[in-house]
C-alpha cells in the first residue's frame, strides 16, 4: 500500500487532496516538523531532503517535491483529468502550480512562517517578514489576473489549483486578504468533496464553517 508522508496544514494538504481525488488507498503517515520528525533518521531515509509531502509507492520507492508528486498522480489517474490534454494547457498548469510553490511558498510565506532562516538577527526579522508579505501580495495580484474570467486554472480542476489552494488556505489561515478572484478560487475549492474530506481529516473542519461551506 502506498504511504503519504504529511504534515496537517502544510503543503501536503495539495496532496492530500490530490489522492483524494484521485481515489488512491493509501496509509497517511504524520510528520510533526514542530517535533523535528522530518530530521530523524527512520525519515530521512524515505526523503533525504528531511521536508514534507513524500509518497512512498508500492514498489518501496519514494516520490518527494509538490510539483513532481502531483505530476505523478496527474499521470497515474488519467481518468481524473487532472492535467489538459493540449502542450499549451500543460504549460499553463506548470508554470502556476510552480509560481504557487517556488514563489508564493518557498519565497513569501516561508519567510513568515520560518523568518529565522532568513536571519538570525531579531532586529533584521520584521523586515524579513515585510519582505514576505509583499512577495506574497505580489504573487496573488499576478495569479488574480491569469484565474479572470476562470473558475480553474485550466477547464477543470487539476494539479496547479491543489497547489494554489494550499498557499490561498494560509492566507486565510493569516488573515492576508485574498484579491477577488483568488478568494473566488478559494471559495469554489472548499465545495469540492475532496477538500471538504481532508480539510476534516486533518483538522480544519472549522474553516468550513467560518465560510459557510458546511452542511
């Protein structure tokens, strides 16, 4: 059986939502980062890089990285069409699933939710949070302009909007205004059953009922 490595909340929450679409059996597996988990050795040696989301396959190998797990589970489940058939779709849906990631995540909200890594200075770390916040607030402006006129990234629901979900659920998590159309995307994800089911199983039942998607 397959296992997924995550963390509640984190950006395996994307994943967790893709295998859920998907309908994969899998077993899901904890990895507190508070606690130091993903640095212990019985870790590291499914994903070296010590960093959540991780998929171990039935074969025993072990996929690591967002873009690459959902690429894999977009390729896996065809039938789910989580990737456009068109090169010109596939282009779109990279690009935006890793801006979300590399830039919005690894670049914004990294430097709020880990600012030590950026500077070890506590004079230097509200500017390095500032620094955050206005990568962030420039990632969305430019994802707000390509969602116009879409309720997806693409036609329909695929990797890229998995992944722009994630960095959406921590804005709202931090109270980061989202702009119109990102807020739309936000709204119409937290319908999807998917969402619904993992926002539940890893705690966050509430946040549907904070935007009035319960029921």
């Amino acid at each position: 059986m397959k296992r997924f490595y995550m963390t509640p909340g984190s950006c395996s929450t994307g994943i967790h939502i893709l295998l859920e679409e998907c309908g994969l059996v899998f077993e899901a597996w904890i990895v507190n980062l508070l606690a130091g988990d993903q640095y212990k050795k019985d870790y590291l040696a499914i994903n070296p890089k010590g960093s959540v989301p991780a998929l171990v396959l039935d074969d025993g190998s072990a996929l690591t990285e967002f873009s690459a797990i959902a690429w894999w589970l977009a390729k896996t489940c065809p039938k789910r069409k989580l990737l456009p058939e068109s090169i010109e779709g596939e282009v779109r849906v990279l690009g935006i699933m890793n801006y979300a990631v590399h830039t919005l995540h690894t670049q914004g909200f990294a430097r709020i939710f880990t600012t030590e890594r950026f500077s070890s200075s506590a004079a230097e770390q509200e500017s390095v949070k500032a620094q955050g916040r206005q990568i962030i607030d420039q990632g969305f402006a430019i994802i707000n302009r390509e969602l116009a006129g879409r309720d997806y990234v693409v036609e329909n629901f695929g990797i890229a909007d998995a992944a722009l979900f994630y960095v959406e659920f921590w804005a709202d998590r931090t109270g980061i205004p989202l702009p119109e159309n990102c807020l739309a995307h936000y709204r119409r994800m937290l319908t999807r059953p998917a969402v619904r089911q993992v926002l539940a199983e890893e705690g966050y039942a509430a946040v549907l009922k904070q935007d009035g998607q319960a029921g």
